[in-house]
C-alpha cells in the first residue's frame, strides 16, 4: 500500500508539472480552449490614422504617448487546435496608417474568437474600430473616428474629440472631457440605451429621438422642437455640428462631465 501511495504521488507531481509547463507556453488544457497569441509594434506618428476589422470578439484601443501602435491579439478557440493558424491577423502599416484585420478562411465555419488590446498614440484618426460580435472600448485618446459592432456595448472614456457609434445590440457610453467642433457625430442603438457626457462649454446642434424610451439632459438645451419626452431637437451652448442620439428600446441621456468627477 505503501508503494501504491508512491506511485500516486509521483503522478499528481507530474501532471502538476505538466500542466505548469502549458500554462508557461499559453495552451490551455483540453476543455478549456486553446489560445494563440500575435504581439507586433508598428511605427505611427501623432495624427496617424488606425484601423481595426474583427469579427467575433472585443476590441480595446488606448491612447498612449508613444509614437507607434501596439497590437496584442488573443485567438481562443474550443474546438480544433489547428484552427488557430487558420485565422490570420493581417496588418497594413504605412507611413501615415496603420490597418488590422481578422481573416477567416473563406467558406469555413472556423469557431475561433479574436480579442483585441491595441496601443495607439494617443492623438489619432480612427478610422474605423470594428467588430461584430463583441465590445468596443476607447480610452485615453485625442482625434475622432468610427465605432461600430452588432452584438455588443460600445464605450468612450477619459477621452476627448468626435467619435460616432453604431451597434444594434448594445448600449452606446461615451465620455468627453472636450467637444470638438470638426464635423457631424451620430451615436445610434437599436436595443439600449445612449448616454452622452459632455463639459459644460459643449456647443452643438443636438438632435435626440427614443421611439421606447425617454429623454433627459443635465446641460440646457435650447429647443426647437420637442417629442413629448421622448426627443428633442435643439441647441447646445451657441450651437454647432449637429449631434444625433437614436435608439428604439432605451433611454437617452446627456450628462454633464465635471473635470474631477
């Protein structure tokens, strides 16, 4: 009995070790998923324009204060191992742009998850911050840009500039320590809600419509129009670019963003 004991210890050593050595190299163990991870630094300057394309998984950008774009991808799959290699991230970098994109092989039903942390400077052009099935989240970044996911929430934080979102199932959060006044800004939802914080001195056309939902502003708005709590057409400070809020199930609310709070 006593070798017995032996013989079980030295197997639960072994796969102890075993399985310190897959978590060393990044592979999961059999039932939960295996991952595959793509690390690249790309030069871009201050002003530079990024883009990314996912598919199926989040998406993250942080605005830092480096002249280059960080892209950390994590493919996760919980099916064949092998089709990690079969989805590839593809990159353009050029002098002035940088450019992601996640490529399915075509015609497979390739069940593999890309979730993106990307590093951008943080005054940039986003020319478009994509996915279908996941979040999208800004952080930490001075410029503008195009949001968009389907099944997902789309988040805009310590952040300052223009930027439009669009999901369909998801709610749109974006936080701006200042509004720039370089063009349109359409933030739109079909199933959630919208909140717009802004700083006090704000200027803009503001255009805001919930067909199930209601309306509130914490900065005075001017109305023009009204649509019985739901909407509202109007101005912000003197006026401006417009700004369109929409969405058919959930509320609209533009908050006033304190610096400090």
């Amino acid at each position: 009995m006593l070798t017995q004991a032996w013989h079980k210890a030295g197997r639960r050593t072994i796969l102890g070790a075993l399985l310190a050595v897959v978590a060393v190299l990044g592979i999961a163990p059999v039932g939960f998923g295996a991952t595959q991870v793509y690390e690249q630094k790309y030069p871009l300057p201050a002003g530079g324009s990024f883009a990314l394309m996912n598919v199926n998984g989040s998406v993250q950008v942080d605005g830092w204060e480096r002249d280059e774009v960080e892209v950390r991808a994590v493919k996760t799959t919980t099916g064949d191992e092998r089709d990690l290699a079969r989805v590839d991230i593809e990159v353009d970098s050029a002098r002035d742009h940088v450019a992601v994109r996640t490529r399915y092989p075509q015609g497979s039903g390739v069940e593999v998850a890309v979730e993106y942390h990307v590093h951008v400077p943080y005054r940039v052009l986003l020319g478009g911050v994509e996915t279908v099935n996941g979040n999208v989240l800004v952080r930490g970044v001075d410029g503008k840009g195009e949001l968009r996911t389907v099944n997902g929430d789309v988040d805009v934080t310590e952040s300052s500039g223009r930027f439009s979102a669009h999901t369909t199932n998801g709610s749109i959060r974006l936080k701006l320590r200042r509004l720039s006044d370089d063009g349109p800004m359409a933030l739109e939802t079909v199933n959630g809600s919208v909140v717009l914080s802004l700083p006090p001195d704000a200027h803009a056309e503001l255009n805001a419509l919930s067909m199930n939902g209601d309306f509130s502003s914490q900065l005075p708005v001017t109305a023009t129009s009204s649509r019985a709590g739901r909407g509202i057409s109007g101005l912000l400070g003197a006026g401006g670019n417009r700004i369109s809020l929409r969405t058919v199930n959930g509320g609209i609310r533009v908050l006033l963003d304190e610096p400090g709070i």
